[in-house]
C-alpha cells in the first residue's frame, strides 16, 4: 500500500500486484485487516492440529458435497434400477438409491467424490469430538472461552445431525433400518412420540417424504448452522487469541508463535491440502457404505452384524444395553422406559460435557483470564473425569458392536452385553480412580524431577564402595515448564455477610474439596532451596565432590 | 527476532502477578505463592539446520518445487485417468480403476501441495517468532463506560424503560407472531388421517392368504416341513397402488413349524397355529427392526439391531434385549384349497410400542 498518486496525477509506474492491492483496498479497507491480523502470532503445538482437522475435513464435505447435489435426486418415487450395476437390474428402487448408484458406477470419479465425502464426514465428527477432548484436558474452557465450548459443542451435535441426515439419503436398507430405529425411538416418547414420528415422516413410517425432507435439512439448514457456528468460533479465537502452554517467555498476558503471515498461513493452507490428500488416499482405495450390497429398503429383510456410522454407535448401544422388561402400560397409556432411559441418560451426559466449564468456574470461583493451557496431570479431578466421561462413551460404543464382538471372540451375546453393562455403570468409577492416581504420581514424579534433578545415567562409585546415580538439575526453562501452574484449595466453608452457611455454599465446599483436597503444590524456591541444601549438607568434604561439580 | 524486544525480566515480572490487567478479578480458591518462581523468559534461539548448512538450504528448497512440480503432475495424471480409465459397459472393476488412478492423481496433487507449502514453512520461510500482548477480553474501562453510554442514550431516546405499555405490547407480538409459523408445520402430514387409528391396523383381513416374500405366491400348509421358516408377507401385497412399503412394515410376517410337541401354547390361543404352523409379526417390538434371524434348533428368534431374542416355542416371548412384549401373532388357518390363510388382522398393534398403546 505504499503507491500513492502523486500530485499532479501521474501515477509512478507500479507492478501489476500493487496495482491490484490499492483496487482492492480503496473499495474494501483490506488494509486495516491485513495491518491488525497479518502478523499476528499464532501459538504452534501439534495438539492445536485437531480442531484444523475437523475444520478442514467441514471444507472438503462441503466441496465434495455441492459436486454430489448436481447429480443426486432426493425423491422416494419408484423406479426400476437400470444402471450399470447389474446384480441389481430391474430391481424397484427409489430414485434417491437409483440416482446414489448412478452416481458410484454411471458418473465417473462419481465413487470418489462419494467416497470422500462420506470419509470426510466421519473424519469431521472424529476431529471435532478429540478436539473436545484437548480443550477438555487441558482447560482450555476455561474464562475467557466458555462460550465458545458452547459454540464448539452445539457444532459437535449439528454435525452428528449432519452425518446421519446424509447417511439416510441413499434410502437403501441399511439406512432405512436406521430410520427405522429413530422412528421407534421417536413412537416411544411420552405424549408426543406417535404425532412427531408422523409428521417426520409425513404419515406413517416410511412414507413417501423423509428423504427429501432430510435432503433439506442435510444441504441447506444444517451447513447454514455450521458455517455460521465455524463464522464465530474462529471470530472467538480472534478475539481471545489462541491458548498456548506454559513455556518460557509465554506468560497470561502474551501470544508466542510464529506470525500468521506468512509462516502459519503456509503451515496452516498446506495442512488443509494434507488432509484433503489423505482423505482423497483413502476414497481411492477403501470403499464406504457400499449401498449396492444392500439394496433398496424393504421393511422386511436386514442382513446380521449391521453397523451404524461410528459416531451414531453410542446412542445405539445404549439401547441395546437396556435389560428386558423396561415397559410400563400406567394410567392407560405406555411408558417405554427401555426407549426413556437411554434418551435421558445420553440427554444428561451430553448436557454435562455441555456445562462442564461453567460447573468448574463455580467450584474455583476463579474469575481471571486463562490463556496458559493447563498440562492434564496438573488437574487431576478434571482429567479424572474426563477419563470417567470418556470410559462411560467407549462402553456405549463397544455395545454398537456387541454382536459383532460376540461373533469374532466367541462369546455369548449375553455375556458381551453383561459385561458392557458392567463396564459402563462400574468402568467410570475405575477410570476415574486411575486416571487421578496417575495424575497425581506423574505431579510427585514432576516435584520430585525439579528438587533433584533428572537421572543422568552415570553412576558414580564414591570412596565408600557406594555407587549412585548423578542427579543433572534442570535449567531454569526446563524448570519453568514444570513449576508453572495454578493450584486451587479447597473452599473453606464461612458465613455469608448475614452469618449464614447456605445450602449451596455447602454444596459448593463439598465440591470443591473433592476436586483439590488431595492436590499435589508446585514446587516453591524455598522448597528448592532446601532441597539444595540437603544435597549439600550430609556430605563430608571431598567425599561427593564428583557427584556435586555435575550436581551444581 | 521480534522476541528479542521483548527481555526476559519483563515477562516474568508480567507472569508473577498472574495478569496484570487482571489483578482485580477474584482468584477463587487459587493459591496465590509469593513464592514461585519467576517466568525465566524466552530460550535462547536454536537455528535450524537449514539456517546453519546452506547447503541443507539448497536442498530444503528444491524439495519444496519438487513436491509442487509432482503435484502438477498429480492434477495432469488424475486428468489423464478420467479419460483413460472410463466406465464402461457394466464392469465393475472399470469402475474400480477409474476411481483408483483419479483417486491416485488426486492425492498426488494434493500432497504436493499440502507437503510442499509446510515443508517451506519449516525449513525455508524465516524462523521467526513473535510475542504479541493480549488485551483484556472486555475490554479498558473507557470502552465500557462508552458502551453503557450507547445503550443509556438509546433507552432515554427511545423511553424503553420509561414506556412500559409500549415495550410490553411489543413484546406480547413478538412472542406471539411465530405461532401461525409453528401452525404451518401441521401440514407436515395429512390432514385426513389419525396415526393411532393407522398402527392399531394392518393389511392382514380374515382369509387373506399367506404369500411368499417377497414373489407374493402364497403358502400351500402342506409346504411348510418342520424346521422351516418363512418370510411372508400378504398376498395381494405386491399389487397395491400406494403405501407399498407402509403396509409392508406393518404386515411382515415370520412363518415357523415346530414338533406341535415343541410348541407351547396359551390355551386362549390354542386354535390360532395350524399343525405346528406359527405365524409371528417381524416387527421388533423393541424399535421395529425386522426380527429376521432364525435359530431352528432352538427355536429362538433374533433381532439384528439390539439383539433381543424371542422364544417362539413360548408363544414368542422376550428372553433378552431390551424388547418388553412379546411379538403379536397372527391367527392362521387353512383354506379349501390347502392354503394358508388369516384368520383375522393382529389382535393388537405390531411393532414397536407408542404411547397411545394400551
């Protein structure tokens, strides 16, 4: 922006690059962004990867996605197959599956655009659930970005929605049966149940009108959501700027990385090219929901060892962890508790995943600004249940798979749900308490590293015939990383201003000293200080002068 | 080195007292140590290798055009396989290598791309970084001083506090006006029908033949040897004019013979089986997958979707899974001609349960 024009009009002659950026930034103040954003320093961990992958994975479904709409036809009018798959010659089939196999063996690259987009798909849900899981772990959540968890996680939800609305689309007999199952779940809600199934689906199951009414939902309301929800997310970075982990020089009150132009946009665009390239590897030489084996939905047949996409099998595991007997006819109408519970419970938890951060911003009462993400182990009740939230997911996910586990390991049916039913009522609790013992020994193995340094790996023979380990001190920026976090107390239970102990501040000590009563300190320099001096002092002259000219 | 400017002191001293800026917000229950240890500021910078070995450099940078050079490559040869691997007559495997070498071509390029720009990014591209402040997320007081200002005005312009009735009223309409809009979604199915009514039905009348699922070529008793089992569906199924599917996944129904010896029967249902034949809804009760697996020698019936089982010795009962009823049966019998035939529609609603069901 530095051509001006000069003042009796000659413009000095300029490159056709700087011509074309005062165009542009005397109609749009590019400049003024560019300026502000340009080189703005963006934090690098590989960690920080796993949210550009479920955001780059979005773009490549959005591609792939316009490119399937000019040839998919979203209509459940009967025809008959006369494709060039030929097992399925003259079949009846809706247009929707007709039109979906025309595209896999009529169009081509066809399959691999489809192929993409159905990998991208479950790429997106995988990247954006362990980018859930980072922030978690590492209190990421915390003040500033709680919102943003809960833009994160309304995403997290609507691309579920997005993956099982496409799923559906092909109307071939997997999907169906999966409609299938959401419709009895839908005729097993209390009071709404029978009227919501019909207007979903336009009258009785399957009627003539989901598909294309998921089609709606699939490439117009859902990605309108999405790119809006991705819109503010990233606008919430801007404005929070991205977390980093404590380091020498990164501090609560700086960004350290390397500036977005141009080193991060390079890393960053050549990223998105690597995913797409991985995605497209993969739609290249593994096929996905090879509708053509299953043909057309028919109420009637199913074939054994069906599976949903993965991220839909903890909801459908849930219903099969269900014990027999769970329905109720009262007051002339019937409950089905065998649909109510799984919903209710799936209901909770998401909600609680939902509410965690305002939940831990309560039991600190801490009102500051966190930008220095924590290390996992330096939370040790938050990791704890996050492991217990993780534990409780996997066994509803296994349980997708029950029969599946059945028939490969040689096990009953029975015994594989019995034992996931074990797994997701008990397993929490042992995750929980293996997840905070860990974290609280991988603390003391910290502490302990920065009094005494790290083991060296030479032993030293002294004079006495004792042979020892040289401990090596750490540096003071290896130190840093180690000694550099917060740690909370337990909440001291005291009358309010009108001499009153409250029910909810009760609620919240009780909290509070279950989640730091048993916290490990970070080291202080007056516990180093002594700890240098008891290297020092025991030690008769001479006697450990090897050991301490590398000691100190 | 744009963390150069900054010195380590500074830093440490910003990071003792937590934030600065932010000294007013509480703590909470977090310990506050005056004895912590200082932040001790940036490492020293390490050069890369390509910063050091120029002719690590060299290479670095004839990587970084050769990954785009081949990603070039990768775009002309996904091309090419467009036109060289066509789709054609009916094969299969035609349609494998065509999206094998455009998959292929496709990733090539993108890789070479993807590679290649973080490669630069890396190894070429100054390794530089960069120390930028972080502001306050709400802002200096001034500006919210300001901002409470903006709506302070707007209020006393308006009088949004001070015209209750106005702002009330207005209220009121904006609760009110997107109810004509949830009406609309009435029309999301037909007018004319009650959805009880319709699942209490099904297709099956009193001598409606069993057919065949899914040719529709109905079921002679005489056909049906010990130990089979039959999909069936209504005859007269197939040539419906509409609700093809609808009917069907009401009136999809297992067919089974055991030992009458085998067969249990409640005694109100004594004369609903024909000679060991039993006729039983698919429709899980469960979530109405269709329950279309067979265990001859035990006589159990499995759903694939959630796995409860029905015991069809036991007039169908659940002995696992989440299913609670047992599956409806329906009555059969055999016609003049040796067919079998309904005896009537299920005697209670199939599939799975809703809450009008009693």
């Amino acid at each position: 922006m530095s051509t001006a024009t000069s003042p009796n009009g000659t413009q000095p002659k300029q490159s056709f690059t700087s011509a074309a950026s005062v165009y542009v930034n005397e109609r749009t103040s590019l400049a003024g962004f560019v300026k502000e954003l340009g080189r703005k320093a963006f934090p690098d961990h590989w960690s920080f990867l796993l949210g550009e992958v479920a955001l780059f994975s979005f773009v490549v479904v959005l591609i792939t996605g316009t490119f399937l709409t000019f040839f998919f036809q979203a209509s459940m009018a009967e025809v008959h197959y006369d494709g060039s798959y030929v097992p399925l010659k003259g079949v009846e089939m809706s247009v929707a599956m007709a039109s979906t196999l025309d595209i896999s063996f009529d169009v081509r690259g066809g399959l691999f655009v489809r192929q993409m987009h159905h990998w991208a798909a479950l790429l997106f849900i995988a990247g954006i659930g362990l980018h859930m899981l980072r922030i978690f772990f590492t209190g990421a959540f915390r003040k500033p970005r709680e919102l943003n968890w809960v833009v994160g996680f309304v995403m997290f939800i609507l691309a579920m929605g997005e993956g099982f609305t496409g799923y559906s689309l092909p109307d071939d007999l997997l999907s169906g049966n999966g409609l299938r199952i959401i419709d009895g779940m839908i005729k097993g809600m209390p009071l709404i149940g029978t009227w919501t199934s019909f207007l979903l689906f336009g009258g009785e199951f399957p009627g003539t009108a989901i598909v294309g009414r998921l089609y709606t939902l699939h490439i117009l309301l859902l990605p309108a959501l999405l790119v809006a929800l991705v819109a503010i997310h990233l606008l919430y970075v801007v404005v929070h700027k991205h977390t980093q982990y404590a380091a020498p020089g990164k501090t609560q009150l700086n960004a350290v990385g390397p500036p977005i132009l141009p080193t991060y946009a390079a890393k960053a665009g050549g990223f998105f090219f690597i995913v797409f390239g991985v995605l497209a590897l993969i739609a290249s030489f593994f096929t996905i929901n090879p509708i053509w084996n299953y043909g057309p939905y028919d109420p009637s047949p199913v074939s054994a060892g069906t599976q949903p996409d993965w991220y839909i099998g903890f909801a459908d595991g849930a219903l099969r962890l269900i014990p027999p007997g769970w329905e109720f006819v009262w007051l002339d109408r019937t409950w089905s508790f065998n649909i109510l519970v799984p919903l209710i419970v799936l209901g909770g938890f998401i909600v609680m995943v939902l509410i965690y951060p305002f939940i831990e911003a309560w039991v600190t009462g801490d009102k500051r600004e966190h930008h220095i993400a924590d290390r996992p182990r330096n939370n040790p009740t938050r990791t704890a249940i996050g492991a217990a939230g993780v534990t409780f997911y996997a066994g509803l996910w296994a349980a997708a798979s029950s029969d599946i586990l059945a028939t490969h390991f040689s096990l009953t049916m029975e015994g594989v749900i019995h034992a996931l039913q074990a797994t997701v009522i008990v397993g929490p609790f042992i995750a929980y308490f293996i997840a905070k013992r860990v974290c609280i020994a991988l603390q003391k193995k910290d502490r302990e590293i920065v009094l005494h340094g790290f083991e060296s790996g030479r032993i030293v023979k002294l004079p006495g015939g004792e042979f020892i380990e040289v401990h090596q001190p750490l540096d003071e920026y290896d130190r840093w990383k180690l000694v550099s976090y917060d740690s909370y107390q337990p909440l001291m239970l005291r009358p309010n201003a009108r001499g009153k102990i409250t029910v909810g501040q009760r609620v919240r000590a009780a909290v509070s000293r279950w989640f730091f009563e048993d916290r490990i300190a970070p080291v202080t320099r007056a516990e180093l200080e002594a700890a240098h001096a008891l290297h020092h002092a025991p030690a008769p002259a001479g006697e450990l002068e090897a050991a301490q000219s590398s000691q100190h | 080195m744009a963390q150069d400017d900054h010195s380590g002191a500074e830093l440490a001293a910003a990071d003792s007292s937590h934030a600065a800026h932010d000294s007013v917000a509480s703590p909470g229950t977090a310990l506050i140590t005056t004895d912590g240890f200082e932040n001790p500021g940036f490492p020293p910078h390490r050069p890369r290798v390509t910063d050091e070995d120029p002719k690590r450099a060299k290479r670095a940078q004839r990587t970084v055009y050769t990954l785009f050079y081949l990603s070039i490559l990768g775009s002309v040869w996904a091309v090419a396989a467009y036109m060289l691997f066509p789709i054609e007559g009916n094969d299969v495997d035609a349609v494998r290598l065509n999206n094998m070498f455009i998959g292929l071509g496709a990733t090539l390029a993108l890789f070479g791309i993807g590679f290649g720009a973080v490669h630069w990014a890396k190894s070429v591209m100054v390794d530089v970084e960069l120390a930028d402040e972080r502001h306050p997320v709400g802002g200096s007081p001034e500006t919210r001083a300001a901002a409470a200002q903006v709506f302070a005005d707007a209020d006393r312009e308006s009088g949004f506090s001070r015209r209750s009735v106005i702002r009330n009223s207005l209220i009121g309409a904006l609760i009110a006006f997107p109810l004509p809009a949830v009406v609309l979604f009435r029309g999301f199915a037909p007018q004319d029908q009650n959805p009880v009514e319709l699942l209490n039905h099904t297709m099956w009348k009193q001598g409606t033949r069993l057919a065949l699922d899914p040719s529709g070529a109905p079921i002679k008793a005489s056909d049906v040897t010990i130990g089979s089992a039959f999909h069936v569906i209504p005859e007269g199924l197939a040539d419906l004019e509409h609700g093809k599917l609808e009917e069907k996944a009401k009136a999809a129904v297992l067919l089974m013979r055991l030992e009458p010896s085998e067969l249990n029967e409640l005694p109100e249902r004594a004369s609903w089986s024909y000679d060991g034949i039993v006729a039983y809804s698919k429709i899980c009760t469960h979530v109405g997958c269709p329950v279309a697996l067979y265990e001859q020698h035990t006589h159990h019936l499995l759903c694939p979707c959630h796995q409860s089982q029905f015991d069809v010795a036991n007039h169908c009962e659940v002995i696992f899974g989440p299913a609670k009823r047992p599956l409806p049966q329906l009555p059969i019998a055999v016609d003049d001609e040796g067919y079998l035939v309904a005896q009537s529609d299920f005697t209670e609603p199939v599939g799975p349960s809703f809450w009008e069901r009693n």
